[in-house]
C-alpha cells in the first residue's frame, strides 16, 4: 500500500503494488520504483500520478517524488510502472545565487544553503572550519551540498526534508560484499540418488558347518 498526493494535495491510496523496489545510495538521492494496475482497488489513486504528485510509503514514512510515470495499455485496464525520486531531490529546486568567502563553519554553511527552503539539518559530529579558496554559491542547494561534503569531510542522508550530517554514518572495519566481485554465486547441489522410501531387513549372513550360507 502506498499513499497517493497531487500537487492540489488530493489524496488517495494504492492499494495492490507490484515490483516495488527502493534503491539507496550514499551520497545519492534514493530512487523509488513500483508497478500497479489502474483496477478497481487503485482506479481513484491512479488519476492522481503524475509528475511532482507525492508518495509517501508507510513503512519508512518517507516521502518521493514522482518523476517518471510510464502508461501501458493492458486490456480494459491500464498498467503504471513509476519511478520516484526522494523529495530531497527538491533542493535542487533552490538557486543560491548569493556567495560565502573566507572562513566558514559547517552550521553557517548549511543555513546558508536552506534558508528560505522547506530543510532543516542537524549536525551530529564536530567539524572544523573551512577556508574557502574561491567563492561558495551561486550554484543548486544540492551540488552546493555535495561541495560541502567533499570540502568538509561528512556523509550525509535525508530524512524527508531533514538533512542528517555526520562524519562517518557507517560501521568501521565494515566489509562490502559485491555479487560478482569478492562474492561468488551460491551453489545449491542436492543428491537423491541413494534416497530410500522403504527398507527391508533380510537378517544376518552366517556361514554353517556344511559349506553354505544361510540366512536368519
């Protein structure tokens, strides 16, 4: 189930999804895919997507952007595969045109960058001051936020429109484990050649004193 909101902010829900798929990224906005029919359970919801329409999906309560709406025909229905992007995506929306020089602070640095937006941030760690050799801004609030990361040394993630920074949001000594590289596929061999569904006990071989062998 997915929840549904047009830019109007009519809402409604789809009830039966196929094939939803959220794929998360560090450093990168999360992308969103599902499939769904227009039938009976998701006719009202399906008039609201469109791109820019909401969707928010209850599990994590996170909210993205529909960007990509592809409409196939399927018989009297209609069949919806989306992809949306992490409303995170909208600080690209923001042009900073004006600049910060010298030294700056990380906070001084992130207000700068959301003000006047719907993102708010918190700061988790401690960072040092950074001296800017050139001019910061006149750029998007994202690529801005990217400068920041390089610049500053964090990681960063967005709840909704809460921008969380820390230095280092994963575990350290962690493994990356990558399917084709420093990962082999696994191998699953069964073998039911001397599987038995009945035994029958014939008794004990012994050898009698006229040479022949008998059988209890």
């Amino acid at each position: 189930m997915l929840n549904i909101k047009n830019v109007q902010g009519t809402e409604s829900v789809l009830k039966t999804i196929d094939d939803l798929t959220l794929t998360q990224t560090l450093g990168s906005i999360d992308q969103l895919t599902f499939n769904f029919i227009d039938n009976s359970d998701n006719k009202v919801a399906s008039e609201l997507v469109m791109p820019r329409s909401i969707v928010t999906v209850p599990e994590n309560n996170q909210q993205y952007l529909i960007t990509t709406p592809t409409i196939t025909p399927l018989g009297r229905y209609r069949q919806y595969a989306v992809t949306a992007l992490h409303v995170g995506q909208t600080l690209h929306d923001q042009y900073i045109d004006k600049t910060l020089t010298k030294t700056q602070s990380l906070d001084a640095c992130m207000k700068f960058i959301t003000q006047g937006t719907k993102f708010t941030y918190e700061i988790h760690d401690t960072f040092s001051n950074y001296a800017f050799s050139e001019e910061f801004g006149n750029a998007r609030g994202d690529d801005l936020l990217t400068t920041l990361a390089s610049d500053f040394g964090f990681e960063y993630y967005f709840d909704n429109f809460e921008i969380h920074v820390y230095k280092t949001i994963g575990k350290d000594n962690s493994f990356l484990f990558v399917d084709g590289a420093n990962v082999s596929k696994i191998t699953d061999t069964e073998d039911y050649s001397n599987f038995s569904t009945h035994i029958k006990g014939t008794g004990k071989t012994t050898d009698d004193s006229d040479g022949k062998n008998h059988q209890r």
